[in-house]
C-alpha cells in the first residue's frame, strides 16, 4: 500500500515540475522575438488621432403618476 503512496507522489512531482519547465522554455522563446520598431517621425506626424466625441448625457425625470416610476431618457448634448 505504501508503494503505491509514492509513486502517486512521484508522478505528482515529475509532472509539476514537467510543466513548469515547459512554461519557461515557452517564456523563454517569447524573449528571443525581435521587438517591432518604433514608427518614424513622419509617420508619426501623418497619423493624426480623430477628434474626441464630445460626450452624451441623459437625463431621466420622474413621473408622478403611479403606472410607471420614469419617464423615456432625453438626450442632452453639451457644446463648447
């Protein structure tokens, strides 16, 4: 009975430190790629980020009757 008791624990320890080899033999391969270079200058200044949209709120009023709590939202657009 004992015997089988280690060799369950045997089997545990091989594999665990089987896949934390292959874990860092993976990691390990993942270094080794070139890194992308940076953009140029001039491709820099051709690419020009959109505008941001300026943001939306909705305001929802309640009612006062007693069928439904809230009204539909209305939609409210703050300009510069």
């Amino acid at each position: 009975m004992y015997i089988g008791v280690l060799y369950l624990f045997l089997t545990f320890i091989v594999c665990f430190i089987l896949v934390h080899v292959i874990k860092l033999a993976y990691i390990g391969l993942l270094s080794l790629k070139k890194k992308p270079e940076p953009p140029k200058e001039k491709e820099k200044e051709k690419e020009k980020p959109a505008p941001k949209p300026q943001p939306v709120y909705y305001i929802v009023e309640k009612k006062r009757t007693k069928k439904t709590a809230y009204s539909n939202p209305k939609e409210i657009e703050f300009k510069k």
